[in-house]
C-alpha cells in the first residue's frame, strides 16, 4: 500500500520530467547538425555528454509517467499512444547516444546517427503533442484557430419565430455550433454526420439517430439527457454542452415529427415550448445583451475631482470592487446644477452611468454631458433640458440606455439622436414627444425599445367590490 | 472578476466536492503516507503566516463612522434596488399560477395514501379530500404564462415576468418560513437580505435609509420584526420600518418653538456625548447611534417630500388605486415606486391575510382569498408598469411572493369537514414570480406534478432565491461574507445557486 502511493507520488513528477528529455535531447540534435560545420566544430565533445543525459531523463520521463498512469481516467487511446511513444524516445535516444559515440559500426556508420537524429525529433514532437493533449485535452492547441471563426458566426437573428423554419432556423444552427466539430465534413466520429437532411436521417454505424416523433428512442435526444459523466454522453465532456433551452428544442422537433422544412406556426406547441420559442426572436433578447461596461481597463479616475464632487452631494462610486469605471448619481442632492456637469468631464474616462435626474441642469449641463463618451447609461429625467441641448449627445456613441422622462425634449429634438449605434432603451414618458409620431420615432430607432409610457390601467368591477358570500 | 469567471469557478468547487464525496477514510490514509510529514511540516510553519493566510476575500470593512456610506459590488449588478412583495400568509400557487387541470379531475376524491405518508401538515389531519382549483385559467402574453382570472390586470404584464414554479420550503408554519424566505434560516438571528443588502451596497442617497419596510393587511407578519432585522450585522443595518397609516414617520417636523438651527444643534451636543461615550468603550452600536441620528435629522429634510403619496398626480393614485392616509397595500406600492425613485436600495412590503385555510369566510378561497388578490393586483401591475415608464424597471428586481405554498387538498381542520373551500401550509410546491433587474422577461422554470403537489423539475430553494436576489445586486452568494463568531457567515449559508434559468 506504501508502495502503491509512493509511487503515485513519484508519478506527480512526470509533468516536470518531462520537458528534460525535449529540452536536452533537442539541444543535443541541435548541436550535432550545427558541429558538423567548421564554425561550431568546437561544439562537438559536448553534443555525447548532452545525448546521454537527454537519454538518462528521458528513461526517467518514462518510469515517472507509467506510475502516473496508474488508477487515472485519461483517454486510453491517447494514454496508449503516448506511453508506447515515450519509451520509443527513450529506446531511440539510447541507440542515437550509442551510434554517436561510435559503439555501433555499420555500413554508412557516418550518415546513420543524422537518421537517427531525425527519427528522434519526429518521435518527441509526436508524444509532446499527446501528452499535451492529454492534459489540455482535445484541440487545445488549435483551439484559438478554431475559436476564432466560430464566435464571428454572429447569432443568427430570428424576427418572428413562428415564421421561421424549425429546422433550418432552430436545429440546424444548434448542431453547428454543438456537433459539427466531430459530425461533419471534416471528422466523422462513429461514422456520423450532422451536416445535411440525408446525413442526419442516415445515422451512423450504430444505426439510425434520429426517429420522428419518438425522442426517447432516438439517439440525437438521448444522449443529450445521459448524465454528463456518461460515458455515451454527447457533446463529450469538455466540449461545450447543449443548454437546457436548446435540449427541450431538440424534444419538441422530434417529438413533432423531425420535419426539416416545416415553419414553426405548422407545428404543434405545447406550454412548456412556447416560451423558449418566443425567447429565440430577436425583440425579446434584444434587452441587456450588451455588457454596459467597456472591456478594456481604465485608469483610476483623479481622488480630487472624486472629492469634490462628493462635496457637491454626488454619490460617486466604482461599478464593481476591482474596476475603476464610476456609477456617478445626484440624487441626494437636488441643488446640482451645470457646475457639476462640468466637474464630470474631469473623470470623463471612468463615468459609464450617470443619473442627473430631478436635477437643475440646463442644456449647458448637456454640453458637458457631451463629452462623457463613455457613458453607457444616461438618466436626465424631470429637468429643463431642450431640443437645443439634447442633440449635442450625438457624441455620446456608448450610450444604451437613454431616460428623457418629464423633459421638454420633443420628437425633432431626439430623431437628432437617431445616429447613436448602440442605443437600445429609451423612455420618454411625460415628454413632449407626441404619440401621434410613433411611426417616425420606429422608423429613426428600428433596434431601439421605446417606451411612451403612460400606461392607463381599466377600472374593473373586482378593484372597487368585495365578494361577501360564498357563490352557489 | 466576472460573472462568468465566477460561475466558472463555482462550477469546478462542485466538481470537486462530487469528486470528494468518493474519497473514503481508506483514500485519504493510503494518500497521506506521504504527505503526513510535510502536514506536521506544514504546521511548524503555521504560526509564522507566511503564506498570508488573512481572509483576502474578507467583505466590505464595516465603516462605523459612515455605515451607509455606498460601497461597490463585487462585480457590476444588474439590479441598483429591489422591491420584495410578500403576500404573508402564503397565496395559493394553485388558484393563481400553477394551473392542474388533473387536479380538477380528482376534486372530492380521498387523497391517495401515498402523498400523505410520512408528511405532516399544520392542520390537516386523517385523510383529506383533493380540491379542485377553484379559479379560470388562461395563457396569457406572448410567453403563454397560465394565470387565473383572479389577477385580471396582472395578465396585461405577463411578458414582463419570470416564473419559478417550483420553489420548495422546509418550513410550514409562517414565522420559520418567513424567517427562511428572508434571512437563510429558520431560527433567529441571522440578517435579512435588506440588511446583507444595505451593509454590502450602502445607500445611494444619503438622507434617506438604505431599507425600508412597509407592511400592510392589518397585522404584522408572523415572524415579527426579525423578518427585516439585521442579525449579527450592526443594527444600522436593519430594516427601518414605516407606519402604514397616517403618516409614515412620526414626529417629522420640529416641535413648536424650536428651529431647524436649535435642533441641529441639540443633535451635535447629544452626538459629542455619545462620541465620548464611544472613546471610553469602544462599542460600535454607539457609532451605529450616532449615524442614526445624523439620519433622523436628514430625514426631517428628506422624508415629507420622499414619504408622502398625497403629491402625487390623480392618475398615478388612479393607476395604483390607492387610497393615501388608509392603510393599504396600493399606497405601499407607490411609497415603494418613491422610495426607489429617490434611491433606496431595498423596499420591503408585507401584506398580510393571505393564509386562506377555509375556516371562515374572509380565509375562504372563495370570498377572502379573492378579496385579497383584489387588493393587490392593481396596485402591483401598476408598480411594474410605473417602474417601467419612468426607465427603473429596468435596474429594479421586482419579487412576488409568499413563505409557502398551499396543499392541493381540502383542508380538514381536526378531521373535520369545512363549510368553505381553504387549503392548508404546502412547503413542498409553490410560485414565486420575479421582474426586471436584469432578470428574463416572460420566463418559466420548474414544474410539478399533475396535481401541483412536488416539483418534477427545476426545484429551487429559498437559499436559491436569496442567492439570486444577491446575484443581481452584483454579489457572489458564497463569498459575501460577515465575521461573526470566529467565522464568516453567508446569507445561504452552505446552500443556494443562482438560478440563471431565469437570468437574462
């Protein structure tokens, strides 16, 4: 029992091992293809001292990485193939070592250890990829390659999913972006493709995956609710997994018959699925689903600007504990004026929301308002600001969220505002924006969520009666 | 950190805890053959700290001379504020938003053996009879929510709302429970989530409370004031409680005779007292007075204009349906509206006279139980559209919700048969609904059985709730922390997940 866990012990030193016989053992080689030239002749009694020990630690690679391997759960295959590498470095850099120094003599004695060199080189690039795959696992090194192209697949944006097709729309989006790095054209694992009708219909060589209308009995359901650690789980651990959402999807277009050229509206839909189709549109995601704070790190903002607005009432505080982008509001203080609008421009770089609502700034106010481009939340709610003032925020090409609530802002004052590229809330109730010109504000503000506000709710006969009896 | 660097990080402690679960004592003695030395190692060296073992995560520094003062997040919130609505007593999921058609079926039948095995219930006793939902139920919206007929406005703003339709309790009496919902355990003691709210954000004006509390329904909840309390935090934490008649804090203006001047000054003489008090020994509450006292006094300021629903315009009283100077859960809900306007940071409502049992006629779900989802209905569709036209829905986590849920049976008080129809406490299944703050419009997580009686899937807890609640605000649940005891505490304790089903 000692032994057994000493050595395990001894096999947590395989990581470290490891790089001895890569580093040492490619120096060596290094070494004796330069040496050969008169320049770095001088190098050649070092290359026989440097082939031994890169041949000493790469036997000790190999002992330290079987204990290793011992009780844990890699991929076998892998595990295999980069055991048996290993001990074929150690073997080869032994026979390489002994050719060098000349023990071994045959035909073209001269020619033979450049060979072997070669042979060596291949042989520890290959188990070095696979130990690394074993540990990063699967495509780690080709994974920012890969990334890349598939988060540039913008999401595809469904505007009204009853219109769309269930398919092409919902599915097959789905297993690109889930299965179709081991299901399609470039890799085929159990003989299966994802990518096309017939493919998916076809199955692979455990037979069919897909039966229509019974999701329990077909496999592209099935192994989707296996518990994560099961073996036949799909996507393999590590792989990035189906959400719940896209599951209960994949359900119901079985259970509805796995129709590849059906529209949504055709087929049937029960509670539980309206939702999450209702969630796929594009109006109904479209709320807070851009971060409304900027990636990149910023400066602290100045400790005496900071200070003296705090001493105008401001509340000033970081968005979060280790950011240094400012939530600055004043509603503590109702005497603010333009004059702390201008204190603002100094932090300018830090302020993303800004609440300067039932306050006493004017258009001047806005003007400095205008230079804070990295605002992303803007509330100028129940003050004297105009038309005048409000198309300066033009500049203000951050912003999402915009409150004009009980200004005196009207339609041609916020169309000016039209051109703002990330705007996606804008309330205007209590202004003097008309109902009557909804059609143009839709047309100026086709991605915006525009809300008029004055929201009027029935009197009905139960908010003023009260039941007395119980009814026969 | 991120959220999502967070979820990550959470995600693999499970992991390891799954994997844990398997070591045996076997394990762990083979394991440590070799590691007994380097622990006694380890130890020797403990008492030098070389490792820096101080809590880094150590929350936000309680400053006492300036309790309130606002503090940042641990990552950027969703929600600034939050309105918790709840109905004390505990509505009936199965007349409003759990809609069993199945149940309908076996109404007056004996309740099956099975469902009655080794439960207990507060009141009912023997075998019960099943009681059909006695409500129409319809899809509402576009996300298809079921709500009954019994809320006829709250179904014009369906899509703005996010249901949880499994939420399960292990609490079925009202004060554990209440103490449960909002304090993370069901004995005394702990702070509720206004007040880990408060400590942890601070006020974002600073003459008014961070947490208010407002109650209505003729009666406290049953839990007392230890439902808004702050535990083992500093009492300038706790909830801060206004009436619900008349006028909601009283004294406000100055007593004849003395000035604004005479009563800043009274104030500083009282506050130097206390500061000397405070040198001598060392008691944070007296800090805790003194910043109350600075408060009172900024409310003078702050509170008629804050407070007082009589200035606001006949259509905003229309919408609510308020009735100002009565006690009601509508004038609750626009002083709540204010009250985020002006930038408090937790509002909590409690209306009570929702425990409709069935043993008399204002607890009957056919008389009692409808009068009360009169009385709230308008005034909470109101609040959610109010909240929305004014742009604050948006950063404003709206929660509906009772302690418990109540049984799909007949309630048979001692064995008895009832004249009305009631149901008795049902920890196992309830509704619980939340809006805005960042949450999902139109959503629907969990689900019970055909007869509303268990959750089949996507259960989640009370711990659940408050970790979302924390979520939202912009705090990681598991590592929000106060030291008390000689160990930090957490709101969810050892529980809780965020329920990011609902997420936006």
């Amino acid at each position: 029992m000692t032994l057994l866990s000493f050595s395990g012990f001894i096999g947590r030193f395989h990581p470290v091992f490891v790089h001895l016989p890569i580093g040492i053992l490619l120096l060596g080689i290094l070494l004796h293809w330069l040496s050969r030239g008169q320049k770095y002749a001088n190098l050649k009694p070092a290359v026989s001292i440097i082939l031994i020990l890169g041949a000493v630690s790469a036997i000790l690679s190999c002992i330290s990485g079987w204990m290793l391997a011992e009780g844990t759960e890699y991929n076998e295959a892998t595990l295999d193939q980069h055991r048996w590498m290993g001990i074929a470095v150690a073997i080869v850099s032994i026979i390489y070592y002994l050719f060098y120094i000349g023990k071994f003599t045959i035909k073209f004695s001269s020619a033979v250890p450049y060979i072997v060199s070669l042979v060596l080189f291949v042989l520890i690039t290959i188990t070095g990829h696979l130990g690394g795959t074993l540990t990063h696992g699967e495509g780690y090194l080709t994974q920012e390659l890969t990334e890349i192209s598939s988060t540039q697949e913008v999401k595809k944006v469904i505007p009204d999913v009853q219109q769309a097709v269930a398919y092409n729309d919902i599915i097959q989006p789905m297993l690109q972006h889930k299965c179709y790095s081991c299901h399609s054209s470039s890799k085929q694992k159990g003989k299966l493709r994802l990518d096309e009708k017939d493919f998916i219909e076809k199955g692979g060589e455990d037979g069919k995956v897909l039966i229509a209308e019974k999701s329990d009995e077909s496999e592209l359901y099935k192994r989707l609710i296996l518990e994560a650690s099961d073996k036949k789980h799909m996507p393999p651990k590590g792989k990035p997994q189906l959400t719940e959402a896209e599951i209960a999807l994949m359900h119901w277009w079985i259970n509805t018959g796995a129709s590849f050229d059906q529209q949504v509206k055709d087929l049937p839909q029960d509670v539980k699925i309206i939702p999450l189709l209702t969630a796929l549109q594009s109006n109904s995601t479209a709320v807070a689903s851009k971060p409304d704070i900027p990636d990149a790190p910023v400066a602290k903002a100045p400790d005496d600007i900071i200070n003296k607005l705090k001493e105008a009432g401001a509340t000033v505080v970081t968005v979060s504990k280790e950011s240094n982008y400012l939530s600055v509001n004043f509603l503590s203080s109702k005497k603010t004026s333009d004059a702390e609008m201008k204190l603002l421009e100094g932090i300018a770089p830090q302020l993303v929301w800004l609440k300067a609502g039932g306050t006493s700034i004017t258009d001047n106010g806005l003007a400095s308002i205008a230079k804070l481009t990295t605002l992303t939340r803007l509330s100028v709610d129940y003050t004297q600001i105009t038309d005048k003032g409000i198309a300066q925020l033009q500049s203000l090409s951050k912003l999402q969220y915009l409150n004009i609530v009980g200004t005196e802002i009207t339609t041609q004052g916020i169309i000016t505002l039209k051109g703002l590229p990330e705007l996606q809330q804008l309330y205007f109730y209590q202004s003097k924006i008309s109902n009557a010109d909804s059609a143009i504000l839709r047309q100026a503000f086709p991605k915006v969520i525009l809300d008029t506000g004055g929201y009027v709710l029935p009197l009905l006969e139960g908010d003023t009666s009260e039941v007395k009896q119980k009814p026969d | 950190m991120t959220q999502k660097e967070l979820h990550d990080q959470r995600l693999f402690s499970e992991a390891n805890h799954e994997i844990l679960k398997h070591v045996t004592r076997r394990h762990f003695l083979r394991d440590t053959m070799t590691g007994l030395g380097a622990m006694a190692f380890g130890s020797m060296l403990a008492g030098c700290d070389m490792f820096g073992s101080k809590d880094k995560i150590a929350a936000n520094a309680f400053d006492s001379a300036n309790p309130l003062a606002v503090k940042p997040p641990l990552f950027p919130g969703k929600a600034k504020a939050v309105i918790y609505l709840h109905m004390a007593g505990a509505p009936s999921q199965l007349e409003l938003f759990d809609y069993k058609p199945d149940l309908q079926k076996l109404d007056g039948q004996d309740c099956p053996q099975s469902l009655l095995e080794g439960k207990r219930f507060a009141f009912i006793r023997g075998v019960p009879k099943m009681l059909g939902p006695y409500a129409h139920f319809e899809q509402r919206g576009q996300s298809g929510a079921w709500i009954s007929d019994h809320l006829p406005h709250l179904i014009t703003v369906a899509d703005e709302i996010s249901f949880l339709k499994a939420v399960q309790t292990d609490q079925f009496n009202h004060a554990p429970a209440q103490l449960l919902m909002h304090t993370g355990s069901a004995r005394l003691g702990r702070p509720s989530i206004g007040a880990w709210a408060s400590y942890g954000l601070g006020t974002e004006n600073s003459n008014l409370p961070a947490f208010v509390v407002l109650t209505s329904g003729g009666k406290n909840p049953d839990a007392g004031k230890s439902v808004w309390g702050s535990g083992f935090l500093p009492s300038v934490y706790q909830g801060v409680q206004c009436r619900s008649e008349g006028d909601p804090v009283l004294f406000i203006n100055n007593p004849e005779g003395i000035d604004k001047n005479l009563r800043k000054a009274s104030i500083d003489a009282i506050n130097k007292v206390n500061q000397k008090a405070y040198e001598e020994f060392k008691d944070p509450e007296i800090l805790s007075r003194i910043s109350q006292y600075e408060m009172a006094y900024k409310m003078q300021m702050s509170v008629p204009e804050a407070m007082d629903i009589r200035d606001e315009p006949d259509y905003i009283h229309e919408m609510y349906g308020t009735q100002p100077g009565k006690e009601s859960f509508a004038n609750n809900a626009l002083l709540a509206r204010k009250l985020i306007e002006k930038g408090v940071r937790y509002v909590q409502l409690f209306d009570w006279g929702w425990d409709s049992h069935g043993t008399g006629a204002d607890v009957a779900l056919e008389i009692g139980f409808i009068n009360k989802c009169r009385s709230v209905d308008r005034a909470t569709t109101a609040l959610l559209l109010d909240l929305k036209q004014r742009g604050l829905l948006d950063d404003t986590l709206v929660v509906w919700g009772g302690e418990f849920g109540r049984t799909p049976m007949q309630e048979n008080r001692e064995g008895k048969k009832q004249f009305y129809k009631g149901r008795d406490h049902h920890a196992e299944a309830f509704t619980i609904w939340m809006a805005g703050g960042g949450i999902k419009r139109g959503a629907s997580y969990g689900e019970t059985d055909p007869i509303g009686y268990s959750p089949v899937s996507g259960k989640v807890t009370p711990y659940d709730i408050q970790a979302t609640i924390l979520n939202q605000l912009g705090f990681d649940h598991e590592k929000f922390t106060y030291q008390f005891q000689g160990r930090p505490f957490r709101l969810t304790d050892v529980e809780g997940r965020v329920i990011n089903e609902i997420v936006a």
